[in-house]
C-alpha cells in the first residue's frame, strides 16, 4: 500500500509544493502556530532522503572530483552571483528582497534532485556525492555568502543559520549515511521505500507551514510581487540552462550531464524557507516561498526537453553509424 502511495505522490510531485503554498496562505491563521514543527519535519525528511548514501560516496567524490567542482562552482559562484545582480537590476535599493533572491541561490542543492536524477538516467553517485558534499559544507558557506554578498545591509545571524543547518540537515544526513553504512545497504531497502510516502507528504506539510508564516506578504496581489514571481521564475529557470550549457562546453557525458543540470538547478528551497522565516523579517521569505511554488514544475519541464534533446542526438548518432 505504501509502494503504491508513494507512487501516485511521486507523479503528484510538481504539483505538491505550489498546493502547499496556496493551502498556507488561505489558512494561515490556523496553521501559523505550528511553525515550531518545521525544523523537525525538515530534519525527518533529510534523514529518509540520506538513508540512500554512505561514506562510499566521499570516497567517489575524492577519486573523480571534477563533477563535483563543477557542481560546486554553478551552486554557490555563478548563481549567487547572477541571483544578485538581477536583484539589484530589478528591485534596486530593496536589500530584504534581494537578500532572499541571494539566499534562494546560496543554500545546498536540493535532495530531490536524486529523484529527477534516478528519472532522467543520470549518474546516481556523482548525484550522491554533489548533494553530501554540499549538505556537509552547507553551515560554512551559507553564512558566508551572505555575509560575502549582502553585508552590512541585513543583520545576518551567521551562528544561527550555522546551527540550524547542522540539526536540519547535516546532522539527520550524516545519521542517515551511518545507518547505511552499518547495516550494509539493507536500511535503504527496508526502511527508505516504507519512509519515502511520508517523507513527500512532510514536503507538502513543510511548504504549507513556511507559506502560513508569509500569507501577509502573498496574500495581496501587487505589482511588486508579481515581479517578485516572475524573477524568481527566471533566476531558476536559468539555473538549469546555465548547468546543460556547462555540462555541455566541458563536454561531460550525458549522465553526468543531467546529474548537473537537476543539482545545479535544485535546491533545498524547504531549508531555505526555514532559515528565511527563522533568521531574517518575513519580507526576505518572500522570493524563497515563491520558489517553491514552481521548483518541482520547473524541474518536471527540464526533464521533458532533456528527453527531447537526447533522444534527437541519439537518433542522430545512430543513423550516423
């Protein structure tokens, strides 16, 4: 029963995060005081999503490093800093609103990347290594880049966000990868498949508490926010045509290639939202609720041109041969 629920969720998944948000708006009176769940749904939802890695992975990473540079480097160079000249472009002078768009960029890839990744025919350990490498680093660079790219312009609770990414997300990870470890794979066909309904289901839940804690700020349809959504639609958008471009000028191969467009593209919005909502006013939770709303979409077209484009090529190099 639990196989078949969680696959009815998994093609439900585009449309998961956008109803969350929504549900959290219109309710938010009711479900705005349970916002103290959110760390702890979260960090559930990393341990089940890790309970897939080990420490195999580190040892991947270690021996062919260049993907993961490459990952790296579109994550936390190249986006941050597009996320924040577009800011200032668009909403010049508006230092909580580019702060989000800054920080919608700076946190780690998503981990449900894995799934578009396992969807698409992508390389799985390099897919792996990107999002532990990531996620370990992630209390480093998160406040860093932002200290980096906002200044003196946002209080800016380094500590916190230091500290709320170790218990969100490193430390259920880190448990996860253990349990895998000493168990020798088996937790990750026994546990992961009855956990993994659950875990989309707290997706959901997560979303809609983070969009409770915003409703002011979506509840009122206004020239500013439809800006807001269209740039926060772009930035992403961009995002995944900036990996394939990258992937395609270092001439990966096709798997690494899609494994670098989903994590290079993705990224953990829930943790990002958490931290918006947690650490800064609401204002900077704005851009990062708004990408939840169209992640998961986004993701789901991507992978539709990717099949489209690699299929052409294939048939191309086939009747080539």
């Amino acid at each position: 029963m639990l196989k078949t629920i969680n696959q009815r969720l998994e093609k439900m998944m585009p449309f998961i995060t956008p109803t969350g948000v929504i549900l959290g708006v219109l309710f938010a009176s009711y479900l705005k005081d349970y916002s103290y769940l959110i760390p702890w749904i979260f960090a559930f939802m990393t341990f089940s999503g890790s309970l897939s890695s080990n420490f195999s992975s580190l040892r991947e990473a270690i021996v062919h490093p260049y993907p993961i540079f490459i990952a790296i480097m579109i994550l936390h160079i190249i986006m941050p800093i597009w996320a924040w000249g577009i800011g200032h472009l668009a909403f010049s002078g508006d230092a909580y609103t580019i702060t989000g768009l800054v920080l919608s960029m700076v946190i780690p890839t998503g981990i449900t990347s894995f799934i578009w990744v396992s969807i698409y025919k992508g390389n799985i350990p390099v897919t792996l290594c990107i999002i532990l490498i990531d996620t370990l680093l992630s209390p480093l660079i998160v406040p860093w880049s932002l200290s980096l790219f906002i200044g003196q312009k946002v209080h800016i609770d380094g500590l916190g966000i230091m500290f709320g990414l170790m218990k969100m997300v490193v430390i259920p990870s880190l448990l996860g990868m253990l349990l895998n470890q000493f168990t020798k794979g088996k937790v990750k066909d026994v546990l992961s498949p009855k956990l993994a309904p659950f875990t989309k289901a707290s997706l959901g839940i997560v979303v809609m508490l983070n969009g409770a804690v915003v409703a002011p700020y979506l509840k009122h349809i206004s020239l500013k926010l439809a800006g807001i959504i269209a740039v926060v639609f772009f930035i992403a958008l961009t995002g995944y045509l900036l990996s394939y471009v990258i992937g395609r000028v270092l001439k990966r191969d096709k798997e690494t290639t899609v494994s670098l467009i989903f994590t290079g593209g993705m990224r953990n919005i829930s943790a990002g939202a958490v931290l918006a909502v947690s650490y800064f006013p609401a204002a900077v939770a704005v851009p990062v609720v708004v990408g939840m709303l169209f992640q998961q979409v986004l993701a789901s077209l991507n992978g539709l041109l990717l099949n489209g484009i690699f299929y052409k090529r294939d048939k191309s190099q086939s009747a080539a041969i």
